[in-house]
C-alpha cells in the first residue's frame, strides 16, 4: 500500500488519537500533545464526512473540557488550525480556544513596558490556480507552496491580523502583507511538517526540509 506524505499524516494523527482516547477512558488526564491530536484527529474526520466548518469549530471546542486535561494545557493551546480535506476541496479550518480554562477573577500588573511584537512586510505570489486563504495564527513559513515569498524571512512569524480572521490569496496576485514575530511556547507541530518543534532553535531544519519538499 502506498500512501502519501499527506496521508502518512493522517494516519499517525489517527493512531496518536486512539491512544489518548484509551488513556482518557482510563481516567488519565491528558498532555500538550494528546489533546491537539484528538482534537486534531476530529477535525480531519468531520471534514472528511462533509460537515460545514461552523459546526467543526463548535463541536471541536466543545470535545474536551479543562477537567480531561493536564492543568497548563488550556493555557498552552490557544489555537489549533488544520489543513483538512472537504468533499469540495481542502480548507483551513481554525479552532481557537478549543479548551476553556478555568475563569480568572484578577489579573496582577505591574508598572513597565510592554513589549509590541515587530513587524515585517514582505510580497507574496499565488501561483496556483486557486485561492488561498491562511489564518492569523497560521505559522506563514509552512503556508501553500504555491505562495511564493522569502520563506526564510517569515521563519517564526504570523500575519499581523487580528485573531481568527484570515487573508486570502486570488491565483496570479501579488500582495504585500504585514507579519509579526508567534508569541506563546513558539513551538509548532504538524502544518506542513516542515518546523516540528521549537521556532527558537529549528530554522535550519525546517529550511532543510523545505527545500527538499520544494517550498523553496
């Protein structure tokens, strides 16, 4: 049987998620990675039966609760986006917040600076032959090969939009856009496969792989 890199995916999404079933069922809580495949593995399934991405997204968040987790797991994963296949096509479909954590009466802030995340621009090219839409917390180095633009430059960045809004890319258009340095644990698994781990320490990797898989 052979299966595509795509398909491989899939499958090993598959099998990770019957796993964490098992030990869910067992009373076990689960970790970072447990959770983003069940929830990831729902994902994949429902596109695959054909249900409109509204109800994706609401079933998807209602899958697990605070109390089927580890403790800084809801705090850890604020949004999950999967690329799955619709009988009408492949779409992005972004979960944000997909386990509530549990409600925080106070917040403690203290005098300083904050912080304002740098922002790049940089011109992107659909050369397909169909748009392309990508998410605000989509990790923009791993986005559609199609998309042409210094990949090595957007390593580690997002669009610079608001969250889970989206932009969209029409075949044949050039556009210039504005990314902004992924904040959080900066650490990305599954996409495209190309960084599958930490931004701060990955980016010869994930370039090495992108070459090899002719993103670049």
């Amino acid at each position: 049987m052979f299966l595509t890199p795509k398909e491989q995916e899939k499958l090993l999404i598959s099998v990770a998620a019957d796993v964490a079933r098992r030990r869910r069922e067992k009373g076990l809580k689960l970790n970072y990675p447990e959770t983003v495949a069940i929830i990831t593995d729902f994902i994949i399934e429902s596109a695959r039966e054909g249900k409109p991405i509204s109800r994706i997204v609401k079933e998807a968040q209602e899958l697990l609760t605070a109390d089927d987790v580890m403790e800084m797991v809801p705090s850890m994963l604020d949004v999950v986006q999967v690329e799955a296949t619709f009988p009408d096509g492949t779409k992005l479909v972004t979960v944000r917040n997909p386990i509530k954590a549990e409600r925080v009466n106070h917040v403690k802030v203290q005098e300083g600076w904050v912080e304002v995340p740098e922002e790049i621009e940089i011109e992107v090219t659909n050369t397909g032959d169909r748009p392309i839409q990508v998410g605000s917390h989509y990790h923009f180095f791993e986005v559609n090969r199609a998309l042409k633009f210094d990949r090595e430059k957007a390593f580690g960045m997002r669009l610079s939009i608001p969250s889970g809004t989206s932009v969209r890319f029409e075949p044949g258009q050039t556009r210039t856009v504005k990314l902004r340095s992924m904040g959080g644990l900066r650490r990305v698994t599954g996409l495209n496969g190309l960084t599958e781990g930490s931004l701060n320490v990955g980016k010869d990797e994930a370039m090495r792989r992108a070459k090899e898989e002719k993103f670049i």
